[in-house]
C-alpha cells in the first residue's frame, strides 16, 4: 500500500523492486516445485489438435526462433477465484487489485513441421497485493505458477499448451490445477498493433477442488519489435502539437542517457483540461467511451534503445484523483506507445494508439486508430504552480470534426516529482509579498543555536494539523521545491549528465547569515473532510530558524483555472541539537466571505532526518514498559479475583458474565491481531530504527506473552463464574436478571457501533483540486474506527456489572476493590499518557504505538477527560451498590424491600 504519505517516486521505486524481486524468487523459489511434478501431455491431441497438431521435436534447442522475449509480461482479467485470496489486505476491494503474468520461456525445440515449435514455459499469475506473501515462506498465497508446455505455429502465431499448477485453501489443504494455455498472435517479431490474446481455462470439471473458471490474457510482444510510426520523420509525426521555444525546455546531451528518465517502474502524470471541461465530461483521448475525464496518466516504459533513443511504453489513464499504483488494467483506457527524442525541439515526441477490446475477453482485443499524439519534456524554468520535472501535451492528429478528436490536454509530473535531468532554475514570483508579510514580529537571533542549513534534509516533514480549537483534524506533508534558484530534489531519480547516478543540485552549506529564497509543498487538511494542496513560496533565516511564506492553491472551477494566493505560512524550525519539534502556523489572509476563506491552523512537526528518531525510540521503550506494566497488573487484579471467588462461592451468581466476556474479549481481539503483527515488517523511518537490533521486536513479544496470560486467566475467571451457574439449576432469578443486562446491554453496543460506522462513512475526503469524492490516505479505515469503538466499550466494562446490581438490588461484594478499582486504573492509564504524549511528542505518522494506540480506543484532548470521569464514576457507583444495594441511588419508590433480596438469596442457598 501507498503510505500514504509517501513520495510517487518512493511507491514507483518499491513496485520496481517488487517487480524485480518477484521475477527472481518466482524462478528460484517457485519453478523448480512445479518442474518436479510430471505433467501429463497425453491429453495433448485431443485438447490442441485443431489449434496446433503435435509435432515430433528434434533434440537441438532453438535460440534464434522464440516465441517470447526473455521476461514478457502481460495482463490477466478474472480470475477471482484462484487469485484473491482472503488474507489479503485489500480483499475488501477485490476490484482494485492489479493482475498480471509473466511468461518465462524454458526450451523452444524444432519439430519434424515446418514453422512448430514445441515450448515449454513457466506461466505466472501475480496481483499487486502478492508482494508481502511472495516474501513471507509461511504463506501459501504467493504468485501461482503454471508448469505449460505444447506447440507453437510461427505462421499462424497460435501457441496451445497444457499442464498445471498448484494453491492451496485457506484450510491449507494443496490442490493441482490442471490446466489449458491458449494464445494468438504470438510471433516471432512485432509492431506497434501487435498483441497476444489468450485464456487460461481449467481441466478439471466445475466442483472438483482444481477447478477454477476461464482466465483471459493480453500480452504486448516485446520480440524482434519494429518501430513503424516514429521511423517517420518526427516533424510530420508530431504535428499539430502546442509549440513550445526550444529554449524553454532542456536538451539531452548525448552523454545524458534518456532511458533512465523514464525507466522507473510506473511515472505518474496529472492531466490538465482545457477550460469548460470538469469531472462530468468526457474530454479525454477516449471520448464517450471512458464515461468520464482521466485525473491521472501512467506511463511504463516496455523497452529502450538507448542508441536510437527510441522507446515503447503502456500509457494508462486512471479516474482517480490520487497515484494509485496497484490499479487495475483497464484496456479501453490504455494506449500502446512508441518514441523518439527530437532534437530539434528538445522534447520526446510520442504517437499512441488504442486498444479494443470486447467487454468479455481479452483475447479479442486488436490495436487500432494510431491518432494520439504526446509530447514529453524537461521544463527549464519552474515557477510557482508549475513545479513538475516532466511536463507534456496530449493532442489528436485528426481534424475537429472527425470521430474520436479531442482537445489538447496539459500535464506535468504528479506530486512535483523532480525527475528529470539537471539543469532547470526555479522563478519566484510571489516572494517580494512574502518579504512584506514577514517583516513583523520577526524572532530575536540566538547566539550560538545552530539551524537546518536550507540545503538540509532536516528541511522536510511531515505534520499533525490542528484547528483553531486546539483538535487535531488529519496530517499533511511540507518538503522543499527550490532552495535560492535550484531545484530542491530528495529520494528521487535523476540523471547525472555523466553517469546516469541520482545526484542533488544543491550541494554544499549556505550563508548562515543571509536569508535564503525558498520555495515549498504543501499538502494539509482545512478541516476533517477537505485537504488541500499548496505551493508556496518565502524566506528563511537560517540563524533564527525562521521559514515565512505566501501560499497559492488552485481554485478549478468549469470556466477557469486561478491560483488563490491569501494564504500566510509561519514555520519555526528548533535548532538542530534541541528536543523540541517544529511549530507552525497557517492562516488565510483573505476576506472572511470568501468561499476560499478557512480558520487558522496550527500544526507540530517531526524532520525526517533529525536526532528525533533517538527520541522515537525512546518513547517506544517507554511504552513497551507501560504495556508490560498493565498487562501484568491486569493477570494480578484477575488472578485475585479467582482466588477471592473461589474463597467466597456465594459471589458468584452476583458476577455480570457480559462485563467478564467484555474484559476476555479486550484480551482476545489484540491478541489475535497482534499476532499476524509479530511477523510483518512496516517499512517506514521507525521501524528502520527498530530493525538495528531486534531489541524492540523481543520486547514486543514479552508484551504479547504477558497478554496471553491476562487472556487465559480472563477465561478461567468467566468459565469459573459460567460452570457455577450452570451447575446451580436454583438460580433462575440470578439468569433473568442476566438476560435483562444483556437485552440492555446489546442494543446499547450495536447502536454505538452503527454510529462509528456512520462517522466514518461521513468522513469521506474531498479533492478539492479535482472534486472527486475519495477514501483518502489520512482517513481512518472502518476497521481502525470500530477498533477505537471497542476500547471505549472496554473502558466501560463496568456498566453490565452496573444494570445487573440494579437488576438484583444486592448489596453483595461480589467484586473485590482490588479487581475494579485495579482495572479501572488499567483503562485509565493509557488516556493520562495520551494527555502527556500530546504535550511532550508530535502525533507518531508510521504507527509505531505501542501502547495507547489510538487505533485502539478514543485518544483526543476531550475523550481523554470524558472517558476517565464516566470510568471513575462507573467505580464510585459500584462501590456504593456493593455496600448500601443496587439500588440505593434510585428513587424510593423504585426500591424494593432490602428483605425481599436477602429472603430470596437465603432460600436459593438452602
């Protein structure tokens, strides 16, 4: 999953890799399983005889004549049934999940035919959640394999093979998956409007464990490939596209190789619409089509030639509002591209053609309508707005009446990616209402602190947002565009003019004593249910640790595109051997009944590469002994209370079963959760720092050992209460007043929990660039909420032992001080922390709670007052019941007779 905060570049390194892990293992781990199995080829005849009749093959393999590249790659749809599986985490959206194959070529032998070829060949199925079980040995939901072999016809370009596979059940049961390969338009050399369609179907009858429904595959050849359309002279090719001075963007050298400007995995784009165009229309390169406008392009590189400086890409375009790199493949909105470096104009000139498909299979898709055209390049000078290392135009090369004509379309480079080649300047254009906003109240310069120096690291971060009320409303990101006039780049790929290495431009240590230029980033919440994206531009005073800016955000609206520049930014940077963390303030400098007006912000913040990551550590070592400390006073409150039950048999009627289930399954559902957790890694900055000794790790595990015991124990004490019910069959009274708690308990519980599920459901995000209503990255998950939900039912784990007291009017003790007082400290302890780890630490951005999570129960200002007081009051009130009777607080008329109760009791006991 995109952290969510993570670069593009970031995500588009980590899919490469996972891209490139996975062709490894899968031929290392995976294939010599399957090759070890013999696959039955008798069935040959009567399966592929009228696609590709078996031949004799001769002994000698072949090299020259093949049907597939060393590692081709290819696109699956269906497939849900052998395919998703439900340990996956994005199980809940199975449509989101991206499938693909790659075909890995074993042995090509000649046959006594002419132009058949047998094959054999490794045939692998992957979606894009496969990646941690690819990783983790214990999980049988890796990518499945196919062990294929049969015959290829050069002529006809149709390949039939059988064999199978293997998977197993959730139940971990292995099942064989005999199967059927069929494809068309396999050859042995290819063009732009080549393609390979096929399916994939089951051998196995409908109901037998091995059986799984037709599966249909596209490939796009990378054979022998033959570019055919920017072989053209590239100024008839790309005509009609926006003219752009040359000067305006940078040139390639020759000793700048081009392939590494687009060879990373997946380069995400942003599209930009001429005027009167929204998110209703269809003003994209597939018309009425699509059903609507693409907010984002992708591009993948297939093939490069470095020598030619020619290219083949797949260029996906995506409804989203957001880079999500794990898409599904969408035919109809893809285009199938090939390029060429103009010189002449300083830019990638591109010629894209569609792909159609039949909504039911892949396999009759063809590639048509070659009228697309692109062009790619590297923009000298950034400004304000227009901070992309790769911008573009898209545009048809057909006339404005003719069918499938669509009007040019801008885009740059998604997320401000500085992916590009060296040598672009930035233009300030808003600094001089900077210098004039922040010359008021300017900080007194401290002697001898030391600052980030702007050309830092230190100078990106990531930020908890709080509003004018002091509540924290969602996290946002900052990171540097420009420092002076550089361009400001940071875990992204660049080329070096020499070498191809990823290099900074801004080297060396600044003036102290010279404000510094500097332009910024910003992406953070306005309120619960609005983020917002600005760029913005200032100074900042490397002697005081000062940063002032003016922001600007786009305000889109169906007639006009305007940058709204009212918004004031404030950061203090602390200096870089200090404790403390920065601070800052947002503040819309606009009218009040501007629409674009918001209330001021404030936000904390932690650097990325600060000493603050030895403070991370330090807090978790201190919530790993919080944890250890609870969960052992918890097995002693409990494992006091068996023995005071136990010393005292007549309680036991008078104990709520609902409150002991409540506090067993407060153990349970942490435990079960936690223990897939011990075996997943989190990739982030802290769990970097966790990973340096596994002295974390072995604490984690003490933690979870000493919650298992406070589980067990939990058990023994509701079981000890459950057998003495049931073996006093006398005790009807004592189960009608359970089952009146509980009819009062359960309806309590599920209307709360309908309420969390309502909260999140409203807590849907807005992209207020494009509109579109989206699940943001920052937003709770419905599990996280109802997780939270559960905590504060553990909270009040004394309220079924309330009703039922009211229900009996007893006055017995049937729970020890020691017990409810001692759990109840239990549950107060994480919100007094919570109020402490607010004061003291920036809100943690990788999850790496270890105790008070806020995935785990309700952590804010305001609940970490509420719940404590109803906690405590919940303890005074049972209290008082065990010593005057359940119902002494009540009215007297509600009342009953306290010689009622004890007459009763008497008798159930004689």
């Amino acid at each position: 999953m995109m952290t969510n905060n993570s670069s593009p570049s970031t995500w588009c390194f980590l899919s490469w890799l996972h891209t490139a892990m996975f062709l490894v293992l899968s031929t290392t781990f995976y294939t010599p399983i399957l090759v070890s199995s013999k696959i039955d080829t008798r069935n040959y005849n009567k399966l592929c005889a009228s696609v590709v009749p078996e031949s004799t093959p001769n002994d000698v393999t072949e090299f020259t004549t093949i049907p597939f590249a060393a590692e081709q790659g290819g696109y699956v749809l269906d497939g849900e049934d052998i395919m998703n599986h439900p340990n996956s985490s994005r199980n809940h959206y199975p449509s989101s999940n991206r499938r693909e194959l790659f075909i890995h070529t074993h042995n090509v032998y000649s046959t006594d035919a002419d132009d058949v070829y047998k094959v054999e060949a490794s045939l692998i199925l992957q979606t894009s959640d496969m990646a941690f079980y690819m990783y983790n040995d214990t999980s049988p939901w890796g990518p499945l394999s196919f062990e294929v072999e049969g015959f290829w016809s050069r002529s006809t370009g149709k390949l039939c093979m059988v064999g199978s596979g293997s998977t197993s059940s959730k139940e971990g049961k292995h099942h064989v998956l005999p199967a059927l390969l069929k494809l068309d338009g396999v050859r042995d050399s290819s063009t732009i409007t080549s393609l390979v369609g096929g399916t994939l179907e089951s051998l196995s009858t409908s109901g037998d464990s091995g059986y799984f429904k037709p599966i249909s595959l596209l490939m796009i050849p990378q054979n022998h490939y033959e570019y055919t359309e920017v072989g053209k002279p590239l100024d008839h090719v790309c005509a009609g596209g926006v003219a752009v001075p040359k000067s305006s963007s940078l040139s390639l050298k020759l000793s700048t190789p081009i392939c590494d400007a687009f060879s990373r995995w997946d380069t995400a784009y942003k599209l930009e619409y001429s005027s009167g165009c929204n998110s209703t229309s269809s003003c994209g390169p597939f018309g009425e089509g699509a059903g609507y406008s693409p907010q984002i392009m992708f591009l993948k590189l297939i093939q490069c030639l470095e020598d030619i400086r020619r290219m083949r890409f797949l260029i996906e375009f995506s409804n989203s509002s957001y880079a999500d790199y794990y898409r599904p493949f969408n035919p109809n909105t893809t285009l199938v591209a090939e390029a060429s470096w103009d010189v002449s104009k300083n830019q990638l000139c591109v010629v894209g053609c569609r792909i159609f498909n039949s909504a039911s299979s892949l396999k009759k898709s063809r590639i048509e309508d070659c009228s697309v055209r692109l062009s790619f390049r590297f923009p000298a000078v950034w400004s304000i707005g227009h901070t992309g290392g790769t911008e573009g135009h898209i545009w048809s090369n057909k006339r404005e009446n003719d069918p499938g004509y669509f009007n040019t379309i801008m885009f740059r480079s998604y997320g401000n990616a500085a992916v590009g080649i060296p040598g672009s300047k930035y233009e300030y254009t808003v600094v001089d209402k900077a210098r004039k906003s922040c010359t008021e109240k300017q900080p007194r310069k401290s002697k001898g602190k030391r600052h980030p120096d702007a050309n830092s690291n230190d100078m990106n971060f990531e930020m908890a947002v709080r509003n004018s009320k002091r509540r924290r409303i969602g996290w946002g990101r900052s990171e540097p565009i420009a420092v002076g006039d550089q361009i400001f780049r940071r875990n992204d790929f660049v080329i070096s003019q020499s070498s191809g290495a990823a290099y900074s431009p801004v080297k060396g240590k600044t003036n102290q004593s010279i404000p510094l230029k500097i332009s910024y980033s910003m992406s953070f919440p306005l309120n619960e249910s609005t983020y917002v994206e600005v760029f913005s531009e200032g100074i900042y005073d490397a002697e005081t640790g000062k940063l002032c800016m003016v922001g600007c955000r786009y305000n889109r609206t169906s007639d006009n595109d305007s940058m709204d520049c009212n918004i004031l930014i404030n950061v203090q940077f602390p200096p870089v051997d200090s404790n403390d963390y920065i601070q800052g303030t947002i503040e819309s400098t606009g009218e009040k009944n501007d629409p674009l007006h918001f209330e001021p912000l404030s936000f904390s913040a932690v650097s990325y590469y600060r000493q603050h990551s030895r403070e991370s550590i330090w807090r978790m070592d201190l919530e790993i002994i919080m944890s250890l400390i609870s969960n052992t006073l918890v097995c002693v409150f409990v494992g006091y209370q068996i023995l005071y039950v136990k010393k005292h048999p007549a309680v036991f009627p008078f104990i709520s079963l609902i409150m002991l289930a409540v506090l067993a399954l407060g153990c349970m559902i942490p435990l079960m959760l936690n223990f897939e957790a011990l075996f997943v890694r989190k990739d982030s900055l802290t769990t970097a720092f966790r990973r340096s000794g596994g002295w974390v790790e072995a604490n984690e595990v003490i933690v979870r050992v000493i919650m298992m015991v406070a589980f067990l124990l939990q058990f023994r004490l509701l079981q000890l209460v459950w057998s003495a019910r049931s073996a006093d069959g006398k005790q009807k009274a004592f189960l009608a007043a359970e089952m009146r708690t509980l009819y009062l308990c359960l309806p309590l519980y599920i209307s709360g929990g309908l309420i969390a599920v309502y909260v999140n459901w409203r807590g849907t995000k807005v992209d207020e660039a494009t509109g579109y209503t989206y699940s943001s990255s920052y937003q709770r998950s419905l599990w996280a909420d109802l997780r939270s939900y559960g905590g504060l039912v553990l909270d009040g784990f004394l309220f079924p032992q309330i009703l039922l007291n009211i229900f009996h009017n007893s006055a017995e003790n049937a729970l020890s001080r020691f017990f409810y007082l001692g759990n109840t400290f239990v549950r107060l302890l994480p919100h007094a922390y919570d109020l402490y780890r607010a004061h003291f630490y920036v809100e943690d951005f990788d999850g790496s709670y270890m105790y008070a999570d806020p995935a785990g129960d309700y952590f804010s200002t305001a609940w970490d007052v509420i719940i404590p007081l109803v906690t405590l009051l919940f303890a005074a009130v049972v209290y008082l019941q065990q010593r005057f009777g359940g119902r002494c607080f009540m009215p007297k008329r509600l009342k009953e007779p306290e010689g009622y109760e004890k007459v009763a009791v008497a008798s159930d006991h004689a």
